[in-house]
C-alpha cells in the first residue's frame, strides 16, 4: 500500500467514525415518544409546544378565545396576545415538524393529540377553528371511520365544543372530548375518541397514603368502559405528584395530566418504577 493510498483510507476510517457518531449523537437526542403523558395548559410554559416535545410528549392543550376573528391562546382573556395564535403557537410549527420528520411529530413515532380548549362561543368559534384547521388539513386526521393513510396529526375539541355541531359536520377535523357521561354511549370512537374528567369531582385521594380500594376501583372501571368503546381516559384537576402518576399508570388511564414536563419524562422513562409498582399490584 502506497502511501496515497493508506492516507486516502484513513480519510475514509475518519469519516466513516465521524458519520457513526452523529447518528449515535442525533439518536441519542431525539427524545422517546411517551403516549401516556398530557401537557395540560401547555402554553403557559416558556416555550409553547417546544418543552412538552423537548420531553417527547404526544398529547398538549390549547386554550382558545376567538377575539376579532383571531383564535387567541392564553388562559385568561386578560393574558391574551395578538401574535399568541393557534396558528404560530402550535398549528405552523406541527406543520413544518410533520414535513421534517417524513409524515410524523417524532421519526417513526405515533400520532400526536392537539386537544383545544374553547373558552368562548362555541358555535362561533368552531366555525373559525374549522376554517383554520382545512389549512393544515394534510397533517390532521379526519375523524370519521376508515381514514387510510393516517395523518400526524388527532385534533380534539373539549371545553365549549358544540358537540351536536360537531357531529353533524361531515367534513369535520376534530372529534369531540366526551365525559363520564359518555363512557357507554354508541358514538363511535373516531367522533368520541377521549373521555376527560374532573377528579376533584370523584376522588378524594391525593396522593398521600394507600388509595381507597374503593376509588381504584372506580378508576379501573371507568378504564375498562372507556377502552371497551375504543376510548382514551383522562382525568384533569388530579395531583401533580409520582404517586398519583403510579397509579394512574397502573390503572390503565391513558393520558396522565400534568404541568410538570420533566418529571412525567423522567417518571414514563424509569422501567424499574413501572416494573415494582406493577409487581406490587
């Protein structure tokens, strides 16, 4: 081997190394994809939409105010601002993730729930939502029966959501988030596709102590009706601490609602709690 020849096959060796270990790096900073967790009033963190990915999150809430024709996220109508759109804050930015990652939020991952809250009018505000949605249609699933290809995208309208409205829309791009008082209904899935609840309103455990055998057993039935029609369960309002998580997760709730991105990442990322605690059950 001349010495052209062993110079020009270490420059390859080099980049072959090189190239290994960007794909490890790139890898390693992708985050997994946790379908069990909920940003809950996603956009009152710094980074809207952006820290719930960050931590590999598949399912985030936007409360929306129609204000002057705009869909405005905020909580309150006092903490409203004019560039704070459901557009830039999170339809743009799925949108241009989407076209990024070949067709889905994270490479090779599931699809991603966007749950919008409607604070005012629902009538008048979905009509806005779904004029605003049929633009970024290529991304978001058509929740009627036997939709192929699947899309990126679930938009799931709760709050306000004018529910005869929405069921009586064809041509809809959203589904509807129902209550415990839908947990039985014959509304298919794809119209119904996620049953949310307040806690406070059912339980009185917040995390301190054992559970009531009592109120597990509520849980755990309210998930067997839920996914015995093809339905997510969440409760909203729940305490925000691990052990409250634990049981949610044991029981089989599908979304675990939560403010606190990082410690649910760290929580679904950790196999020997979820290995223990499912022992312990």
């Amino acid at each position: 081997m001349n010495a052209h020849t062993s110079t020009a096959v270490r420059i390859s060796l080099i980049c072959w190394i090189l190239s290994v270990m960007s794909s490890l790096f790139t890898s390693a900073a992708e985050p997994t994809p946790l379908t069990r967790a909920h940003a809950h009033n996603d956009y009152e963190h710094k980074r809207p939409l952006f820290d719930a990915l960050d931590q590999g999150l598949c399912s985030v809430e936007a409360d929306i105010f129609l204000v002057d024709g705009q869909l405005l996220v905020g909580h309150t109508r006092r903490s409203l601002k004019p560039e704070r759109t459901l557009e830039s804050l999170y339809l743009a930015s799925l949108r241009e993730r989407v076209e990024k990652n070949g067709g889905r939020v994270y490479p090779g991952g599931p699809e991603f729930t966007l749950l919008i809250d409607i604070k005012t009018n629902g009538a008048q505000t979905y009509s806005v939502l779904k004029s605003v949605l049929a633009k970024y249609a290529d991304i978001i699933n058509v929740p009627t029966a036997g939709q192929m290809p699947r899309r990126a995208i679930n938009v799931v309208a709760t709050g306000n959501r004018p529910a005869a409205q929405i069921t009586a829309d064809p041509a809809r791009l959203v589904g509807i988030d129902g209550t415990l008082s839908d947990l039985d209904s014959d509304s298919p899935a794809n119209l119904i596709p996620l049953i949310s609840h307040n806690w406070a309103s059912i339980f009185r455990w917040r995390g301190k102590g054992p559970i009531a055998p009592e109120e597990r057993q509520k849980i755990c039935s309210a998930v067997k009706r839920a996914h015995a029609h093809g339905r997510r369960l969440r409760f909203w309002g729940a305490p925000d601490n691990a052990a409250v998580w634990q049981e949610l997760y044991d029981d089989g709730v599908d979304l675990i609602n939560t403010d606190d991105l990082p410690g649910i990442a760290r929580f679904l990322n950790d196999p020997s709690r979820h290995s223990a605690a499912t022992s312990a059950h």
